[in-house]
C-alpha cells in the first residue's frame, strides 16, 4: 500500500515515477538509493504515513562497523527538500542515517542546516538565520508538547517521558516496504533569543532502490 502511496506523490509532485524495491539493507553494494519524505503539516506533527513529497537522491554503503549500514543524502538534496523552508545555501550538511541491518533500528540520522526566518516582535519584524541540528533514531522514545507560538511561529516542543507529552511511535525500517520513522529532536539557535529544542518529523520516510536501467544518480557523496 505505502508504494502505490509513494507512486502517486512522485507522479503529483513531479518526481520521477521510476519505481524500484524497498531499500536492500543487507546488500552490501556501494549503490545509489532513493528516499521520499513524509510531508504532513508543520501543525500536525504526529501525522503519520498520509502525504509524501519529491524523491531524494542518495547513497547508500555498509556502514562503519560489521552489521551497519550507511544511507547519506547530499546536502544539495536536502536544501531541495527543504526549499519551502527558506534554507541558507550551502549551509546543511549531509542527512546520514546509521542502520542496524539485522534488526531496521536507526541507530542515528543526524543534519545540521540554517534557515532564515521572519521574527514577528509585535510593533516590526525583520528576518534571521536560524543554525538547526537534527538528531533522530528508532530506539527512543519522542514526542511533542502542545503547541506553542513564539515569535510569530507555531512550535512543538520536544519530550519524552513527561505527562503532557504527546508520543509519536518510531518505526524501525520494514524491509518489505520501505518505510521508516525515526524520532527525535531538531535543536535551533537565533542571535535573537535563547536556543529551543523542538519535535522533528524529518525521519519519516520511505526508501527504495533505484532501477540503474532506467536512471543514472551518480554517487550521492
């Protein structure tokens, strides 16, 4: 069901409609991959498996240590990804992601970018850089307190044990589909005011192989 979903997002959203398998994690071959992202509201963050966005480029590899592997989206990826969010050019990182081969667990997946965003102070508002780190894993658990507004943005705060705190389940990666959520936080950093650490919805995805007959991605990294 998740790929006829991922289909008819990449057909609506005018990424290509190449379809391959789910993501191989116990190939061990160097190989390019793809990824689409969850793309519900920014207001719905425990939204889950409903709305997916363009494919994503990426490389995957074994990873570090026996039993890991290693999936990396390029910077330029996810500036592309992320372009509705008004990221600073050439300031992100790569999105790697560490997996548990034999178990789907994400282990981590991390990215570091800027965005800049309009700061409403009431009586004006001007625009800055906000510096991002996002860290995500399925052996956590992760949630989001109800909404806030500051500064002139709706923000979910993130959590983990507390009453108030509203649980979003993750997924290890399932083989047979390609779907996973990793949960965790995306911490933010202004010149304007003290850091915040809220909830991220950024490790909800779906990842396939790519069909080398049909495309040509090139190495990733």
């Amino acid at each position: 069901m998740r790929q006829i979903v991922w289909v008819a997002a990449c057909l609506i959203h005018g990424a290509s409609p190449v379809v391959a398998e789910p993501l191989d994690l116990r190939d061990p071959q160097p190989r390019p991959a793809q990824v689409v992202f969850e793309v519900s509201p920014p207001d719905s963050p425990g939204g889950l498996d409903a709305t997916y966005g363009q494919a994503a480029r990426a490389w995957f590899q074994p990873g570090p240590a026996e039993g890991q592997a290693t999936l990396r989206v390029p910077s330029a990826e996810m500036e592309r990804v992320l372009s509705h969010h008004d990221p600073v050019p050439g300031s992100f990182s790569d999105f790697v992601w560490l997996f548990d081969v034999e178990s789907g667990h994400v282990l981590s997946a991390q990215v570091s970018g800027e965005f800049i965003k309009e700061v409403d102070w009431g009586l004006f508002s001007t625009n800055i850089v906000t510096q991002t780190e996002t860290q995500l894993g399925t052996r956590m658990r992760a949630g989001f307190r109800p909404p806030r507004h500051r500064l002139g943005h709706l923000v979910f705060e993130f959590c983990s044990e507390e009453a108030d705190c509203t649980s979003v389940p993750p997924r290890p990666y399932d083989p047979f589909t390609g779907y996973v959520n990793a949960v965790g936080s995306i911490a933010a950093r202004t010149r304007a005011g003290p850091a915040s650490v809220n909830f991220s919805p950024l490790g909800e995805a779906i990842l396939s192989e790519v069909d080398s007959t049909a495309v040509s991605l090139g190495r990733a990294d």
